[in-house]
C-alpha cells in the first residue's frame, strides 16, 4: 500500500500550484482508500491465520499448553530443560548404531547439538540402559538414565538423574489395554502401590499416539494439558536417515 500511494504521488506532482494541491488530494485519497482496504482487509486475513492455526493444532493433537511448575524438582537440566518459549527440536537416528537406540537432538533455532541419547548394547539386567547427555557451552553432561526393567507386564523404564548421584525420579510404562500405543509417566514418591491395577498412582504425563509413524502427544496426567508433540519431519522417510520433530511448550522439561 505505502509503495502504491508513493507512486501515484510522484505521478501527479507539477512545479504549479494547482497541480500540487490536485495531487495532494489525490495522494490523500488514495492513502484513504488504502486505509480502508487495509481495516477491511486485515480482520479477515488473521482470521483465515487462526483458522489455519486451529486447524492444523486439531490435526496435530491439540494447542501447547504453558507450564508454570514441574511435578518434580529441579528440572533434569538446570540449565538447558526449561525456556519461556515454546521450542521445536529435530531428532536423528543416527545411522550408523550398534544399538539401534542412539539419537542425535538439534536445537532447531540455533542447530546447536541440544541432547544426544545413547542406547546399551547388552539387553542384560542392570545393563539395559539408555542415557541422555545435555550439550551446553561446549561441554557434554549426562542428565538422566532410562534403565529398563526386564520382569514387567509392559514395557517400562525407571527414570534416574544422570550423573554420579543417580536418583531414581519416576517410571514410564506402556498402558496394557489402550485404543493407540500409550504411556504414563509417573513421579516417585506421589503415593499409591502395585504393578498393576487401581493402586496406582495417577500418571504425571501420559504419552499416546502411533509408534511406528512416530506422532504422539504428551499431556499433563491431571489437567490433560499438552505440553509436547511429536511428529514425523517431512512424508518420506529414509531407515539411514530417519527424521521426526519434537515440539515442547515453554516451562516444560525439555529433555523428559
């Protein structure tokens, strides 16, 4: 609009008077009109952005939700879990692995290495264990380690702080019975008993989705509020080079 009454203003400008006053309100005019356009205009392109917005949110499991507090503390990162914005990372499978667990995470507003996971060789007791490593200023630190429990009913992992004083902060475990492939996230300490039944704890965070096209969706186990979603990265997807992306809401526990 600024480029098209600038260019009406220079076509009707004359050393007379007359022709100065006759372009100024021409000039004026137009910048009117344009006004209009614009206030007409406007609602209704934000309105098609929201829509689209909406939409594609829908199809992708539901809008993120801000987090203001963690269920437990502190975050497995002091340093690098928990932002004020919402982030979107891309996660690699490496293509060479002898575990076929190793992941590569880049931080796709910086393409930054963010956290890279590393999967055991052995499927052995005490030894199944897939630990995360945060990359911060250069250095490489290990924040959390998943160690699988081999006599369970489900698949299940307890999760520990990374580290030398490893504490055991949680579980995560596949729902037995569940329409998709489900999984509950649940803290240490938050009461309840047993393996399986009602004397359970409620879940902290329950993951759901599709395992094999990698779309799932996290969300708060009490409020149902989605606080991460993943998705595969583009439709064609490559074993030696598989791609999929992670958006996590700001306050959450990214590397969780």
């Amino acid at each position: 609009a600024l480029q098209s009454s600038s260019i009406l203003i220079m076509g009707f400008t004359t050393t007379t008077n007359q022709y100065r006053n006759r372009s100024t309100f021409t000039s004026s005019k137009s910048r009117m009109n344009q006004n209009k356009r614009t206030i007409i205009q406007s609602p209704s392109s934000s309105l098609q952005m929201n829509l689209l917005d909406d939409a594609k949110d829908m199809l992708t499991g539901g809008k993120l939700t801000p987090q203001t507090s963690l269920p437990y503390s502190p975050p497995l990162s002091p340093i690098i879990s928990t932002s004020d914005e919402t982030r979107t990372f891309a996660v690699k499978e490496r293509p060479l692995s002898f575990t076929g667990e190793d992941f590569d995470v880049i931080d796709t507003s910086t393409n930054d290495k963010y956290v890279t996971v590393r999967g055991a060789m052995l499927h052995l007791p005490g030894k199944d264990k897939m630990r995360l490593y945060a990359h911060h200023d250069g250095t490489r630190e290990e924040v959390a380690v998943l160690d699988r429990k081999l006599l369970s009913a489900t698949p299940t992992y307890d999760i520990y702080r990374g580290g030398n004083n490893a504490e055991k902060i949680g579980w995560i475990e596949k729902k037995l019975v569940a329409f998709t492939d489900t999984f509950d996230i649940y803290m240490e300490g938050k009461g309840g008993f047993g393996v399986t039944g009602l004397f359970k704890p409620d879940p902290a965070y329950r993951i759901s989705g599709d395992f094999l096209e990698r779309n799932f969706v996290m969300k708060t186990g009490d409020t149902n509020e989605v606080v991460a979603k993943i998705s595969q990265d583009g439709w064609i997807q490559f074993d030696s080079f598989n791609h999929y992306q992670v958006q996590v809401a700001e306050g959450m526990d990214a590397v969780l």
